[in-house]
C-alpha cells in the first residue's frame, strides 16, 4: 500500500468575474469573458464548497460519472482552454497601463495547501492575492494536476495500468507548470507567494506523481509473481532516487523550502523511508536465492534499524510502516533461523554491504494545453 497525501486538492479561490473588470470592445469578447466567468464559478462553489447543484445534477453534467474527482477534472478541463486564450490576447497589450489596472482589479486570490503556518489564519486559510494573470493559471493548472492524482487513486485498486497512466499524466501538468507557466510570473517578481506557484515545488511533485506512477507499476509486477527480487528491488530504490531528486529540487528553490509545511517535508521522506525498506526486503530475498544468506541477514538487520530511525508521525503513515516493519522482522527471523540450522554462512558487517542501483521506468505523460482560437477585443 501507498502512504496518502490527499491534500494537494484542497485549494481555496475567491470570486472573480472577468467582466466586470475588463471592458469588452465587442460581443465575441464579451461573450467570452462572461463564459470565462461562468466556468470558473463552478470551480469556486465545487472546491470552496457552497455549490448549491445536487449530486443528480452534476452527475448529468459531466456525462454520467459519479467520481468527484473526475466531475472536477472535467470543469477544470472547460475552464483551462477559455483562460488560455485569455491570457495570450491579454499579453499582446500586456504594457498597457489600463491593462495592468484592470488586472490588479480583477484580485487573484488563493489560498495555499503547502503554506507553513504562517499561510493560515485562526479561522481559516489566508488568501494571497498576486496581480498577474499566470498566477491564475498556475493555481489552476496546480489544481488540475493535483485533481488527476487523486483520480489516480481512484483507479488503484481496480486498473492499475489506468492509474498509472494518469499518475503520469499528472506528472505532465506539474513539469509544464514549472517549465513553461512559472518561470516568467517568478521573473516578474511579488512581495509573497504561495509555494504552489513556485517552479520548484511544481518541479518537486512532478517527479512525486512519477514516484507514485512507478509504485503502481511494482504492484502490477507484484501481483503477476514474474519479475524477480533484484529487479523488484531495483524499481523500489528507483523510487527512492526520484524522491530524493524531489527533496534537492525543494530545496533548491531559493527560500521556497521554508515555507512549505512540516506535514509535507514529512510526507516525502516518509515515503522514501518506506521505499527503501521494501527495496531491502526485496534485496535480501535475491540475495538469499544466490546463496548470501549472511548478506541478507544483515541487509534486513540494517533496514529494521534505519526503519525505527524513521517512523513517521501520522497513524496512518504509521500503520502502513509498521506493517511492513513487522513482515520484514519476520523474514529475519526465519532467515537466521535456516541460517543457524542449515547454512552456518558469516553475517556480514554493515561496511561489507553491497550496494544497490536503482532503476526507474517511468516517463512524464507532456501535457498539451488546449486553447480555444477566438479572436478578443479590449476598450484600451
């Protein structure tokens, strides 16, 4: 089982009406503007929750499916395209200054997931609002990809090729993000900024999504009992390579690290603590099948004792960790056991251990964004 991190969904948005604030020069563009609005009003009601539609309703809206989730990807998917072609007709006249006026007026807020304290109020999240139309599209794209992941979830225990396929896709969304949509509202600059609109994070969770794609494919090789102990050891050490290539990306964000959560900083190094265990497991077993019995005795004794180290904090992280804990002490005990009865072999020191490479076989799904071609006209 995978350790769960559910939050990332769980973003705030004030309203915003578009035309009320930009004047539109003909009936196309404020068509579209009213159409942009109206999108976006049903994403604010869904995840601010005052969504008045019943559930009969919504379910007819997204043509039948009665996931949440998936009913949240698809308004997203109708509103990304309209905001698109907003932004680039926009940013044609980007250097106007009643441009940049109506935009501070239009007062983007969100609020953060990965804040640190400091992003939270006593009665409730605290909105950061930046006047820049890619901080609008960087929120949303960061829900969009954050909604994908959990629609992965929601395939995990029935299409193990459908989640991981969506996992990657997800990965797609949060590698544009930090690549193409960021980079240039970073370079603009803001006196405070939500760590979600920051490249390093956005690059962070791309290779997490990876990360999570990569365990759905260890348990598809699981369940069909073909695929050997090192291999399966190396895919898990892979894991554990790209969650820490996402801790070195966090941190090099400069000062973005210390304002994400603690809770965060937790969920990643708990999970590749519990990668690397089950990567250990799986190594000794292989080594044990070459003949290493001491090797392997001694590789699952160092894996219990950096486990301990490492035990996380939340129950259900814990349980998690702990059952596995618990299913490699058993294999210890049962391998010295033949070892004293049957092989006599050395145990091994810690210094003489052999070194594993990881493998990684997962690739970033690109995300292409849609953009609706419709010519718009602004009173400048």
């Amino acid at each position: 089982m995978m350790l769960r991190y559910g939050d990332l969904a769980k973003l705030k948005t004030k309203k915003i009406v578009f035309e009320d604030v930009f004047a539109a020069r003909d009936s196309v563009t404020l068509e579209h503007l009213k159409e942009l609005s109206s999108k976006r009003r049903v994403i604010e009601d869904s995840i601010n929750q005052t969504s008045f539609i019943t559930e009969a309703i919504a379910r007819e809206m997204s043509g039948g499916s009665t996931s949440r989730v998936q009913q949240e990807r698809l308004r997203l998917e109708q509103y990304l395209p309209l905001l698109e072609n907003f932004i680039s007709h926009a940013d044609l006249v980007g250097n106007n200054s009643r441009m940049v006026q109506w935009i501070s007026q239009l007062r983007i807020q969100w609020s953060s997931v990965l804040g640190s304290p400091s992003f939270f109020n006593l009665t409730g999240p605290k909105f950061i609002q930046i006047d820049n139309l890619r901080f609008e599209l960087g929120m949303a794209l960061f829900l969009y990809g954050a909604t994908l992941r959990e629609r992965a979830l929601e395939f995990l225990p029935v299409d193990l090729k459908q989640s991981a396929f969506i996992f990657r896709e997800a990965a797609g969304v949060f590698h544009y993000l930090a690549h193409e949509v960021l980079p240039s509202m970073q370079a603009a600059g803001s006196t405070e900024r939500a760590p979600e609109a920051t490249s390093s994070v956005a690059a962070a969770i791309s290779l997490i999504c990876l990360a999570d794609a990569q365990a759905v494919c260890i348990t598809k090789a699981e369940e069909t009992g073909n695929t050997g102990f090192i291999v399966l050891a190396k895919l898990h050490y892979g894991i554990t390579e790209l969650l820490s290539e996402a801790t070195v990306t966090l941190n090099s964000g400069t000062g973005d690290y210390k304002a994400i959560s603690s809770h965060f900083w937790e969920f990643i190094s708990s999970c590749k603590a519990l990668y690397e265990l089950r990567g250990k497991k799986y190594f000794a077993g292989g080594l044990k099948s070459e003949g290493q019995i001491g090797v392997a005795i001694s590789v699952l004794r160092d894996a219990l004792i950096n486990a301990k180290r490492k035990m996380p904090g939340e129950d259900s992280w814990k349980s998690i960790f702990g059952k596995e804990v618990e299913n490699i002490a058993a294999i210890l005990k049962k391998f010295e056991y033949e070892n004293e009865f049957v092989w006599h072999e050395k145990i091994a020191s810690g210094d003489e251990l052999p070194v594993l490479q990881g493998s990684k076989i997962v690739k970033v799904e690109p995300y292409q964004p849609k953009k609706w071609e419709r010519e718009l006209a602004f009173k400048l």
